[in-house]
C-alpha cells in the first residue's frame, strides 16, 4: 500500500529567470526547470527516482520497511 508522503520544497528565481529547486528532507533531490511548473514536474520526478532507487538499494541489503508515523509543531 502507497503511504502519502509531504516534503518540503524550495524554490528560488535566479536572474537568469530559471528556477532552481530541492527538497529540504530529501537533499539529493534538486533540480531545475525554464518555470516553476516545469521545475515542480522535475522535482517530482527527482523525488520519484531517489526513492525509487533507495528502495531497491534496501531490498537487496534485506532491510525492512514499515510505516512509522511521526508528528510534531
């Protein structure tokens, strides 16, 4: 089953006009993109791939994954 995730992305306007982006829990995600829709669909895809990869990565080692629910202000 599919666990919703939520991370922080930054965003910031170069004075090329380009954006660049990174997820702040997640700093091998960073990207970039001609606009901000187009920088959020790479982080995206970024995002997807690191995950992706770290899962695979984890399997083959045998380690074991399990939803663990944290909260806090």
């Amino acid at each position: 089953m599919a666990m919703k995730q939520i991370y922080t992305a930054v965003y910031k306007k170069e004075k090329s006009g380009t954006y660049v982006a990174w997820i702040e829990e997640l700093p091998e995600a960073n990207t970039q993109g001609k606009t901000l829709s187009e920088t959020r669909e790479n982080l995206r895809d970024a995002v997807r791939m690191i995950l992706s990869y770290k899962r695979k990565k984890e399997a083959q080692k045998g380690l074991r994954r399990e939803a663990f629910p944290l909260a806090f202000a």
